[in-house]
C-alpha cells in the first residue's frame, strides 16, 4: 500500500514536469533580434566613394570582419517573431584599397524595413481626411511700420544667403 502510494506519487510529480515543459497554444513568445539593425534610411544615406569612418558612423560597427576578405565587412540582422520562422538580412558593404566604399550588396527591399513587412505592420504613413469643421487661419494684420516686428523681418529680408561650399576630392595618385 505504502508503495503504490509513493509509485503513484512519483508518476503523477513527474507528468507535472513533463507537463511543465511542454508549450501550450497561446502561451505569449518574445521576437528575437539578433545583430546590426539595419534600416533602408541608413542605406540611403551611403554613397560611393566614402570613407570606412563615414561608413562607421552611418552603420555602426560591422557584426563580421573577414581575416582573409579585409576589404568587406558584413552586416547581419535576424529577427524571429514569436514562434515564427526566422527571418535573415545580410548587408555586404566592399571598400578598395584606398578604404573608400565601392560597392554595396545584400538583402533590403527599397522602401520598406524587413521587419515592418514580416510583423505586417504599416511605415505610418497615412493621410488623414480633412476635418470639415476646423477653423481657417485668419490672415495676418500688417506690422507697423518702425515697430520691432518690422525691424526683424526688415533684418530677415537683408539677409545674404552664401552658398556651402563643397570639398573637392582628394587626389589619390601615388606621390
């Protein structure tokens, strides 16, 4: 009798744990999301010709840097929702021999994030209908003149607008 108790104990503590163990539907599970967050303004903003430093600071820091291909540098990025298949991009950013970016390659669609079009959710661009009953600005009463509203707008107009100068490019012929 003691034994039969103590058996019956036993298998009914370890169906718990078993129990335990198993994942039952419904049961909430995280996204996972695993290396360098790329998103399509980043790749937008890299033009040939620039520096590994400008690269950097575009980029962050490259998750792969091959020993052999010292030229590349790698850039990762998985995410898997909750209990749904892993989904992977990988951006393969080339430089030349003078460390400037020659090419790009890899896997983003123009546009559109890769997470945004796995999780099904919008980029937040969405126009809204025009409200019927909002009020329209009233025009504007014209400044005294010799008062301090006319001073300042007589100093915005007088403003010389200069145009931004841009570098030139640095010689890369052997000295």
């Amino acid at each position: 009798m003691q034994n039969t108790k103590l058996l019956l104990t036993s298998f009914t503590f370890v169906g718990l744990l078993a129990l335990a163990g198993c994942s039952f539907p419904g049961v909430y599970k995280i996204d996972i999301q695993q290396g360098n967050v790329v998103t399509q303004d980043m790749i937008d903003q890299l033009r040939p010709g620039m520096t590994r430093k400008q690269v950097r600071f575009i980029m962050g820091n490259p998750l792969l840097t091959d020993t052999f291909h010292a030229d590349r540098w790698d850039y990762l990025y998985s995410l898997q929702p909750g209990g749904g298949e892993r989904q992977q991009e990988r951006i393969s950013v080339i430089f030349n021999p003078n460390d400037q970016l020659v090419s790009l390659s890899g896997d983003f669609m123009p546009g559109v994030s890769r997470d945004e079009a796995i999780l099904g959710k919008d980029s937040g661009t969405k126009v809204a209908a025009p409200a019927e009953n909002v009020e329209k600005p009233k025009p504007e009463k014209p400044v005294k003149p010799g008062s301090l509203l006319d001073q300042i707008q007589k100093d915005v107009d007088g403003v010389e607008t200069v145009p931004v100068p841009t570098p030139q490019p640095l010689e890369t012929s052997p000295q």
